[in-house]
C-alpha cells in the first residue's frame, strides 16, 4: 500500500473547495455549533471511508458484482468528479438538483447540516466510496487495510483543520486561489481516474493488455 490512495481521497474529497459552502451553510452559528458541526462533520467522513475499506468488498460479493466491472464504474465516477472540478465544483456536487437549498434551508432552521450535505454528498461520496473499495481490494494484509483506515483518519483531520480555518483561508486565497486549486486537483483526479479504468478493462478485456 502506497500514498496513491490518500492522494486520490485528498483529491476528491477537496475540502478547501467546500470552504465556500461551510461558510455559507454556518452564517448565525454560535462558536459551539460551528465547533460540533465541523467535529460531526470529520468523524462522519472517516466513519464513510472506514466502512467502505472494511466492508465495501463484502457488499460487492453479496451483490455478485466483479471487481473489474466496479473499477470501470468507479473510473467513470471519478472521471465525471474530474469534470466537476475542473468546472471549480466539488467533486461530488450535482448541480441539477437541490442539495445546496436544501443545505441552506437545513441551517436556517438550525437543523444539523454536517451529515447533510455536508459530509454527503459533498465531501464524500460515491466517488469517494468508490475509491476506497478499489483499493481495499489491493489491500493484502490486515496491516494494509489499517493503513487505508487510518488514511480516513488523516482526511477526517485536514477537513477539521480546514473547515475550523474555513475564513482565514476563505480571505487569503479568495475565490479565485480555491478554484484554481480545484482545478489542479481535478486534473490529477482526471488522469487517476484513467488509470483505474484502464486496470478494470484489462481485467475484462485481457486482449487489451496484448494489444
């Protein structure tokens, strides 16, 4: 197990691009409920890809679903992210529908907005799922699938940091400075993405890797 799969959580999951909408979604939060929806918000997100690397190759195989034909589907997912990014969106937004209002409508009410949208859709995702359990299969060793555990831990702990400097870093890089480095990792994400597909239509199609 290499840092390929902390760099592809990083690059989706992207929390300074949701910077914006944290900002937005906690206008009229108290110190404390800006504190426990940035908490609740980290710890859903590990609990996400905690599951996913524990149990997300056990759901495939109650399903009867292969590990190439996922690949290709979670290369198609990650592939779509990319294009949301380099359109300086989340990775796993879905503009045609209404998550956004219903997030702003959430904490106008004062109703817990960390789960949702928060943390899903916006953080993590089927993309983000989907990632994970591609790589848990390449997990050998309980000691592997610790590390891909503990990589949720690590982006558990950049979400917290980021959302808790959420307007320090909302002043110093600006629209512009995060959509730019949306775009950066939107492009790193477009070319792994190619990758993954790539490794599960040669497990399909092995005439492909002869070719």
């Amino acid at each position: 197990m290499d840092f390929k799969p902390l760099v592809t959580l990083l690059a989706i999951v992207n929390p300074l691009a949701i910077v914006p909408f944290f900002i937005h979604y906690t206008q009229g939060f108290s110190d404390e409920q800006r504190r426990r929806t940035i908490l609740v918000a980290a710890f859903s997100a590990f609990i996400v890809i905690a599951i996913s690397a524990v149990l997300g190759l056990q759901i495939l195989d109650f399903f009867s679903i292969s590990l190439a034909s996922f690949q290709v589907g979670g290369g198609m997912l990650l592939l779509i992210s990319s294009m949301n990014m380099l359109n300086a969106q989340p990775a796993e937004a879905k503009p045609l529908t209404n998550e956004m209002e219903d997030g702003a409508e959430k904490a106008a009410r004062g109703a817990s907005i960390a789960v949702v949208p928060l943390t899903i859709p916006l953080l993590t995702g089927p993309a983000t799922m989907s990632t994970v359990v591609i790589y848990a299969e390449k997990a050998q060793t309980a000691l592997q699938v610790a590390a891909l555990v503990g990589y949720g831990v690590v982006i558990a702990l950049v979400t917290a940091v980021s959302f808790s400097l959420a307007e320090p870093i909302a002043r110093v890089l600006g629209k512009t400075g995060i959509n730019v480095m949306t775009r950066l990792m939107g492009l790193i994400l477009a070319a792994l993405a190619v990758e993954v597909m790539a490794g599960g239509l040669g497990k399909l199609f092995p005439i492909l890797l002869r070719s």
